[in-house]
C-alpha cells in the first residue's frame, strides 16, 4: 500500500511538472510562430509590392530598381532563415581551425564601426589562447550579436571588453563551473558595463524572440542565435549579470593542435565554362533557374525532375557527365544513394550535393562530396561548380581548352 501511494503521488507530481513544461513550451513555441510569421509577413510584403509595381509599369519602362528590392527582400528572407537554423543548431557549417584570437582580432575595425563612437571598446588577446574548430563565419556572428547587445545595454555610453584567455579543468578542479566538463578550452569573453540584468530576465535572453528592447528594436533572435551557434560549434555559453553593474558573457569552446593549412587557389575559367552536368532537382522553379544559370556559363546541361529520370538520361546519354549535380532529399531517392549508384557505371563521375535541410539530415550519408547550401545565388552557384569541376581527365581538359579558344569566323 505504501509503495502504490508513492507511485501515485509520485505520478502526480510528473504529471504538474510536464504540464508545466508543456505550458512553457507552447508559450516560447507561440512567440517563436509568431516572431516568424511577424518578420517574414514584411519581407513578403515587399515582394509581393515591388513584383505588383513591376507588373503594373508600361511596357520597355526600366524595372530594375523593383528587382533589386525583390532580391533585397529575399536575403532578408535568408538571412532570417539562417538564424532560425542557427537558433535550432540546424544550420550547415564549413568547420576549420581557427585561431581564436585571429577571428576576434579580425572583426576589430567592423565592431568599432557598429557600436560607435560613445562605446569606447578594448580588445584584450591572449597570446595562448589557442586555437578552436569552427565555421569562422558563424563565429564572427556571435561576437557581432553579443557586441550589439553589449552597445544597446549601454544608452548613455560605456565600455565593452572582449577577450581571449585558456583555460584548463580537471575532474576535480573545484573552480570549474559545473556546466563545463574537464578539459582545454579557448575562452571567449564579452563585458559590458551596461544596465545589467535580474535573474529572471536572464534565464530567458536565449528564448527566441524574447526582447527587453522597444518596439522595431530588435527582433528577439540576436541571442537565440548566439547560443545556437555556441552549442553547435561544442561550446557552452555562462552568463553573469548584476542589475545597474554590467553584463559578463562567458564563451568556452574545446582546443584543438593547430594546423599548416595549404590553401590551393582553385583555377577559374576565363569566359564560357565546357563540361557535361546532370543536374536533379525536383523542385521546378529551382530546376529551371539552375539549369538557366548553368548553360547561360557554358556549360551543356541535362535536367532531371528526379532520380529515375536521371538514372534514364545517364545509362541512355551519348556521353558521359563530368558532374552530378543534384537535390539531397527527394521522393524514392536521396542524392548520395544516387550518386553511388551512377558512379558503379561511371567511376569517375564528380558529384556535388545541394540542400537546404538540417546538417545532421545531410551529413547522415554524404560522406565526401562537397555540399553547396540553399538558398545560394549564381555566382555562389557557379563557384561551387567551378570549385568541384577543377582540373579533370585529358578529355575534359581538352574540352575545357577548346571551350576558352575563341570559335573560327
């Protein structure tokens, strides 16, 4: 009787907490839908107007100023879809190593730039800090976001410190923070000497679309970013903060040996492209657009809907293909399994994969064929080609040399 009263009251208990965390879920799942439906709304909105503005002018009437703010809305949209992904830790990284201390000395000049002549900032470099892997870019976002946040925290002026240290931790080093594990870390830190914040303000600044700034201040998702970066670089993020005396961002990502990186130049064609290219896409508008891209280049493009009519046009084609360029998930068959596929005929078949989707979902069969990230422009498009085509087969060379010879008259 006594244990059936306990697992009662124990089962009680559960089922008040999971309540209470489903309510806090659906509360930040609501502000996230509808940050995003807020945010996105706009930037539909000014599409939507400066395609109708396009449309309505006459005909031979120049309406590139109407295109540029179209494109203009569309890497709002990105953009947006970049923090999103960031915030969920979805988004697709280029990790290196990278030496900390040259990524915060890099972005020096630009962060002095943005928060203004009434923040006098200091940058402190430890010479062991060491060295960390991570997609640099990213990297860079974060200490841009922590250092607006930093500048809006300080209205009336003050100072922002950002640094570089080392730090080692044993199992039984009694200072360690317990949410770090033992080991070498790279410490990335960021003071301001702003308007601080309680404790309970703190426990949501990483919540997306949480903001304590006005109306049109911010988006709520600087923060949510932040972290998402943070976690999905490996690192932790601790924050201190006392209402009137300032706010301490603590960043620790694991060392790594440095490495000689060789950077090879990759030759770039000089005028039209030549090559073969089997592009999949089962996505129309992008199918179109990228094969319009690819001949307007140079090069001969064959277009696939899906794998089955790609496997059609390579076991059927008159000539082999110099590269598969193709979607990651489609219906019947993802784009690595396709690739395995075509290459059991065509050994020496380059492929590059293109995909929008979570990281984990792409790198889960890729293995190491390049990844070119949607949403991606022309010129993005055609370097990530250019990039995989590079030096090939005598028959490809040639084909490649003739395409750069300027044709008999």
């Amino acid at each position: 009787m006594d244990i059936k009263m306990y697992s009662t009251t124990n089962c009680g208990y559960c089922r008040a907490a999971k309540q209470l965390f489903e309510a806090r879920k659906l509360e930040s799942v609501g502000r996230l839908a509808g940050g995003i439906a807020h945010d996105f709304n706009n930037i539909l909105t000014a599409v939507i107007g400066f395609a109708d503005l396009s449309l309505d002018e006459p005909a031979g009437t120049d309406i590139g100023e109407y295109v540029v703010g179209i494109r203009d809305a569309a890497e709002r949209a990105a953009g947006l879809t970049q923090q999103l992904l960031a915030f969920s830790r979805r988004q697709i990284m280029q990790t290196l190593v990278v030496e900390v201390n040259d990524v915060v000395g890099g972005i020096e000049s630009m962060l002095r730039r943005l928060i203004g002549e009434q923040i006098h900032l200091k940058i402190s470099l430890d010479p062991n800090a060491g060295c960390m892997r991570a997609d640099r870019t990213q990297l860079e976002q974060v200490l841009l976001n922590l250092a607006l946040n930093g500048r809006d925290a300080m209205p009336s002026g003050g100072q922002l410190v950002i640094g570089t240290g080392h730090q080692r931790y044993t199992a039984g080093n009694r200072s360690r923070p317990r949410e770090i594990g033992p080991g070498e870390y790279a410490v990335i830190t960021v003071t301001d000497t702003g308007l601080g914040m309680d404790a309970e303000t703190r426990d949501h600044i990483f919540e997306p679309f949480f903001t304590t700034k006005s109306q049109g201040r911010g988006t709520g998702l600087g923060l949510a970013t932040t972290y998402g970066i943070i976690k999905q670089s490996g690192g932790s993020v601790l924050v201190d903060s006392v209402p009137g005396r300032g706010t301490t961002f603590r960043l620790f990502f694991p060392t790594v040996e440095r490495e000689v990186a060789v950077r090879e130049e990759t030759p770039r064609l000089v005028g039209r492209r030549a090559g073969r290219i089997l592009l999949v896409e089962d996505e129309p508008v992008l199918l179109e657009i990228a094969q319009r891209v690819l001949v307007r280049a140079g090069f001969d493009v064959i277009a696939a809907a899906d794998p089955g009519e790609a496997i059609i046009a390579a076991e059927t084609g008159p000539e082999p293909f110099d590269l598969l360029l193709t979607d990651v998930v489609m219906p019947g068959m993802r784009g690595p399994e396709l690739a395995r596929r075509l290459r059991i005929s065509h050994p020496g078949l380059r492929v590059l994969l293109a995909s929008g989707y979570a990281q984990e979902i792409v790198d889960s069969d890729r293995h190491e064929d390049p990844l070119l990230a949607k949403p991606f422009s022309p010129e993005t498009l055609l370097a990530a080609v250019d990039a995989v085509m590079g030096p090939g087969d005598e028959e490809n060379d040639a084909r490649l040399s003739e395409a750069r010879t300027p044709a008999a008259v």
